[in-house]
C-alpha cells in the first residue's frame, strides 16, 4: 500500500482458448436415434466448427479507506477479443472499457 489509507490493484490476464470437432467418420448407434438429422452434414462439422479466440485483460482498482470498513472504489477494466476464426459466429473482434465508482462497506 503506497499510502496509509490507499490500496491499489493491478491485474492483468491473458487467455488462448481452441476448440473444435473431429471428423465424424461413421455412426454406429441405432440411425432412428438421430430422427430426421442427415448424417452427411455431420460428417462435415470439422470444416466449419474451429474456435479459435484470445482475450486480453488490464484492470486497475483503487480504494480509498475512510474507515477500516467503509471505503471508496474505483475501478477501470481494458478488455480486447481478438477471434482468429471469424467465420463461424462471424467476426467478433473488439475492445471494451468500463469502470466503476462506488462505496464498500463490510459489516
């Protein structure tokens, strides 16, 4: 704590999430299980089922004690989503910011 009365947090997060279906070769349950789904469309779900996506994360808090429990916050939160395989869910890139002030109280 660089002040007394003052606590500040710095975090930061990364995350790299893949994802996806292996081919689907061949269907040894009972065919009336799938009803009226066509077996050939599954058989193509790998081509067009890869998630590929990262996110990037910066967030600062600040809080002012004002007593041991009643304290004034301030938060910001950076976020960026980059997606590196836009054709399933179409493109989803983008950057967001929001922040916060409020008042704690712990009882």
């Amino acid at each position: 704590m660089p002040f007394e009365d003052v606590e500040i947090n710095l975090t930061t997060s990364f995350s790299n999430a893949k994802a996806g279906f292996d081919p689907v070769s061949s269907w040894t349950g009972d065919i009336e299980a799938i009803h009226h789904l066509d077996f050939e469309g599954y058989s193509e779900i790998n081509t067009y089922s890869d998630l590929s996506f990262e996110v990037l994360q910066f967030k600062a808090e600040v809080y002012y004690y004002i007593t041991k429990d009643l304290s004034i916050l301030a938060e910001i939160d950076y976020n960026k989503f980059t997606d590196n395989e836009p054709y399933v869910y179409g493109d989803q890139d983008g950057k967001w910011v929001y922040g916060k002030l409020g008042v704690r109280l712990f009882f």
